[in-house]
C-alpha cells in the first residue's frame, strides 16, 4: 500500500511539473530578471511610496519573495513554437503509424513524470533526513543561553554598553554571535535566546530601553546590570622593613638587619637551650 501512494504521488508531483516546463517552454515565459525589480524600487524611493522592511533577527536573512514569471520579451518565439506543436501534430496524424507514434510519445511522457517524481521525493527525503541531524544535534549540545554564568551575562551587558539607558536585546545577540565570553561557544543567537538567558538568571528585560540613534526597543537597563565579578585576590602583602629596623616576624625568630651604608645584612640565630640531663 505503501508503496502505491509513493509511486501516485511521484507520478503526480512529476505530472505537474513536466506540464508547468512545457508550458513555460511553449509560452516562452521565465524568472523576472532583477533590473526590473531595481527600477520598480527607484521609481518607488524616488515617489516615497517605498515599503518600509520588517525588522529581522541578528543573523538572518530577509526573506525575500520567489521570483514572477514574465513573458519574454521576444513574443514571436513563442507564436513559433506553438505552429511548430501544430505542423508537427498534423504530420503524425497524416502518416499511417499515427497511433503507434501517439502511443509512444504518452507512454515517453508518462515514464519522464514517473522519473521526475521519484527523483523529487529522493530530494526531499535527503533534505529531511539532514534536516533531522541538525536537530539531533542542537539537542545533542544546549544552546549557551542555557549554559552562561551571570558573571559572563555581567561581562557581555557591560561590554556592549555604550550609551544611552542601557542595551538592546538585537545588540547583545549580535555580539554574542560575532565576540561570545570566554568558554562559550559560538552559537547563532536570536533576540529570543538572549531574553531566555536574561529570564534565568533573574534580570530584567525592559521595553523602553533608549539607545541613540535607534531609540526604544526591548532591552535590559543599566539600573538593571548585574555587577562584574569580584577580581581574584593577590598575595599577602610582603611587609617592608625600613633602613636601621630589625626583622622579627618569621618563625624561626631569625634577627634581620639592614644598614644605610649598604644592603648588608646580619643573621642571628637563634640560641636553643641545652638540654639538661
């Protein structure tokens, strides 16, 4: 049964799209090149009817519309292919192997859309199956949002921070993307993932957050920056004896003196007592 819906379905999905290129072919029809499209958003900027873009998220691609199809602009070819579809239709159905020729000629189209629809289907099962390892991938491996410290959350606020109140979530994430902290892998970001990030360590993400030139977008405040981690501590201070004082602060009480004249220095060990018997 399974198999039978396959084989329809490729001779179906191979139909439609031998019938959409003949056609295309006969009618002498192709993509819209881009020059076109380029004079259409002159004419448009130039009018101030342009279509402002939707915003994006950091590392995607606009999406931009599949291609119309338009008439060539040499009309006569098309005219010529269909008389040449017509002479050739009259020449068959003059000679005597008419149906012989018919019958070919549809069981030809019939095995290129049976061909054309498997082939489709093996496309489309490749593109699945490597659609499913990437998955399995992103979940073999979490995305950092699910991974920072708020220390490296502190040290990515206070680096992108410029002016103004406080962050956009759009530069954070671009950041992220392009100079991640310090043991955080290189991930794509989105303005979703890094308020996820913000919600699990408690930080508030706010609406208004101005930022000159772009103005108000959501954003984390700079009332609202975790602090940077306390820096490591150093060693114990050495302490200092001055010229003429003695040194009596090691534990074997050794006598260390230093002089003006000199870096001459004078060791006294200590006296153990005898021990008596």
């Amino acid at each position: 049964m399974v198999r039978w819906i396959a084989f329809w379905t490729a001779v179906w999905v191979g139909w439609g799209r031998l019938s959409r290129w003949t056609v295309d072919w006969l009618c002498n029809t192709k993509p819209a090149s881009p020059e076109p499209a380029k004079e259409e958003a002159a004419s448009a900027a130039a009018t101030g009817e342009s279509d402002e873009q939707p915003e994006t998220e950091p590392g995607e691609q606009p999406s931009t519309p599949a291609p119309k199809r338009t008439r060539a602009a040499a009309d006569g070819s098309a005219a010529l292919r269909w008389a040449g579809l017509l002479l050739t239709a009259l020449a068959v159905k003059a000679l005597p192997e008419t149906t012989t020729i018919t019958l070919g000629a549809g069981a030809a189209w019939v095995l290129a859309a049976i061909a054309l629809g498997y082939a489709a289907a093996r496309s489309a099962k490749q593109a699945a199956v490597a659609s499913d390892a990437a998955a399995e991938a992103e979940e073999a491996q979490p995305h950092p949002s699910q991974t920072m410290t708020l220390d490296q959350v502190a040290q990515v606020l206070h680096a992108v921070y410029t002016e103004g109140s406080g962050v956009h979530l759009a530069a954070l994430a671009d950041h992220l993307i392009t100079d991640p902290p310090e043991g955080v892998p290189r991930a794509p970001w989105k303005s979703a993932d890094v308020r996820t990030l913000m919600g699990r360590h408690g930080v508030r993400v706010r609406s208004g957050v101005r930022v000159p030139p772009i103005g108000g977008r959501e954003g984390v405040h700079q009332q609202d920056f975790p602090p940077l981690p306390s820096p490591a501590p150093s060693d114990p201070p050495v302490a200092v004896v001055a010229p003429g004082q003695g040194a009596n602060n090691n534990t074997n009480n050794t006598t260390v003196t230093r002089h003006h004249g000199g870096a001459q220095v004078t060791v006294t060990p200590p006296r153990q007592p005898a021990e008596r018997t």
